[in-house]
C-alpha cells in the first residue's frame, strides 16, 4: 500500500527476484496505478490485482553521475522532477491530492538552474542526445503524456 514512491522503492528492491507486485494506490498521486487502469478505492483495487493476470510493464534505468543506478516504473524524472518529489514527500506532504505536487514543482523551479545530461539508447541505432535541461522524465501515465506533448491538460 502507497503511491508511486513507494512503488518504485519496492520495484528497485524486488528486481530480478522473481517476484510480482500489485498496486494499492493510497499516495497523493498515485499516477503509476492509474497508467494500470487501476481502481482509485484500494480495496477495488485488490479485487481486480486478484482477479486480474500478471503483466510486465516497462522499466527506465539511470545511472547517475555518482553511479548509482536507479529503475523507474511507470514514470521518474531527474532534475526539477526530483527536487518536486522533494517538496511533495516533506514541506508540501499534507497538502491534498495534486496540490502538493503542482505547489512543490513552483516551488522547485525556484533558483533551480539546468543541468548537462546525455541519453542513450542500448540497443539501438539511435545517437545519444546531450543537452541541457531542466528535467528528464519518463511518463507512462497518459495524463502525463498529454502534459508532456502540448503543455496543458487533456482528456485521454
């Protein structure tokens, strides 16, 4: 039980172990288990985790510059994204719903300056991209995804 923090904490400690996870969102967010299809009630939510079939989702790995690697389910971000989930899990923590998380990415933004990053693609033709920015962020959530592509709100 919990949010996405708590998922990914669990994703991280459970890999390759062999094991499964399901998803009873009680986060402020809880975009991970939306992304699902997930009930938002966390007892619908275990009727259908036990009703439902296993599924594999995909997962984001980073490493950062100290080298410490780091899997994302779902959706996770670096830079201003980071600093956000900061705010969202201490000053901001008893705010309700996504109002914690709209006022910790303001108050995040403040004084917060780029960073360099590079991505790569394993695997792939693809050139590695180097830039600087604000936040890298991997969304499988489609509420993301629509904020990501036009930069405001949109029905799914």
């Amino acid at each position: 039980m919990g949010g996405d923090g708590t998922f990914q904490a669990l994703a991280n400690t459970a890999f390759g172990a062999g094991v499964f996870l399901g998803v009873l969102p009680v986060g402020g967010g809880n975009d991970f288990a939306a992304s699902l299809g997930l009930p938002d009630d966390p007892l619908k939510a275990a009727d259908a985790i036990l009703r439902g079939e296993p599924r594999f989702v995909d997962l984001l790995r980073v490493r950062t510059d100290e080298g410490r690697i780091r899997l994302y389910a779902g959706g996770g971000g670096i830079g201003l994204d980071a600093q956000a989930a900061r705010y969202a899990s201490g000053t901001y923590r008893r705010f309700p719903g996504r109002s914690r998380y709209i006022a910790s990415a303001l108050r995040a933004l403040v004084g917060f300056v780029p960073f360099e990053v590079r991505v790569d693609f394993p695997g792939t033709d693809l050139i590695p991209e180097e830039a600087k920015a604000l936040v890298v962020a991997r969304a499988e959530n489609p509420d993301l995804r629509c904020w990501s592509q036009t930069g405001s709100g949109c029905d799914p």
